[in-house]
C-alpha cells in the first residue's frame, strides 16, 4: 500500500482541494454550499496560513486525498475547519482523517495553541464519533470564542483543550 503524505498546503494543491471539498460537501452530504459561499479556498495562504495557523493536505500517488486546517482566532485559539477524507480513504484501514488530525494537533502544539474549536453538520455522524474518540467535548454554541467563524451550515460544535 502506498503511503499517505502529510504536507502543509502549496497553491498548486487549490484546484485539487476545491474539487474534493465541493464533491464530499454537495454530491456525498447534499450540503447546499457552493465555491463562491467559501471565498476562503481561494485564499488558503492568506486566510489560513498565517499567525498560528496553517492548512494541511493528505497526498497519496500524487492526489489530494485529504484537507484539515487551523484557522487563528487570537488568544492562543484556534479553530479547526475544512476537515475533509476522499470516501475511499477514510476508516481505519487508511486512517487518513488520523493521519490529518495528528498532524494539526502536533502543529497546534508546537504553537502553544490552548484550545480547538470546531463547528460541524448534523449530517456528518462518523465526524462527531471521530472528534469524540480523539478528545473534543460537545460544546453549546454561546460557549465558542467570541472570534470563532460561525459557518452557516454549522450546529453542533466542540471543543479541545490541551
């Protein structure tokens, strides 16, 4: 089995990252999201990457299996987004989503970040099993930090604290 690469995000990555994140979103989940709703995929080094944040893609053969991001909200915070596995390569038999969660929270780490947040769907089960069994608690939405990026398809959050 080839291995799964974990690499912080380059611009020849973005038309990959795009296509993967709108086909889970729109074709997989039926989310009513366009491109044009996340203006942020087409500024990936200026949004994310910046202060204590970052965006990091899953590579296998060459292709963008798999995205996860930190977005820096201040205050030694960050909010984790775009957590994404092609359908193939999730489960346990790639452990791709560990692989991308590691690596996030290693970084976040290193950064002396405090705490995690997330917002998610109610469509995505296996994702708040997965957030669960690696440590994030369900939190009410009053509880996120006042800088948090509400998405508007999102209503269950969590949160990690290290």
């Amino acid at each position: 089995m080839d291995k799964i690469s974990i690499e912080e995000y380059r611009a020849d990555y973005q038309q990959e990252v795009v296509e993967l994140i709108l086909q889970i979103q729109q074709q997989e989940y039926g989310i009513q999201i366009t491109k044009e709703d996340q203006p942020d995929l087409f500024e990936i080094e200026s949004f994310y990457q910046k202060g204590n944040g970052n965006f990091f893609v899953a590579i296998r053969n060459n292709e963008v299996i798999g995205t996860i991001s930190l977005l820096d909200i201040e205050n030694d915070q960050v909010a984790l987004r775009k957590m994404f596995v092609k359908k193939e390569y999730r489960g346990t038999l790639y452990k791709t989503a560990s692989f991308l969660l590691t690596r996030a929270m290693d970084y976040a780490s290193e950064k002396g970040i405090n705490q995690i947040y997330l917002g998610t769907t109610p469509e995505f089960l296996a994702a708040h099993r997965f957030y669960e069994k690696n440590g994030f608690i369900q939190i009410y939405q009053e509880k996120l930090p006042s800088k948090f990026p509400l998405v508007k398809v999102d209503r269950l959050f969590y949160q990690y604290t290290f």
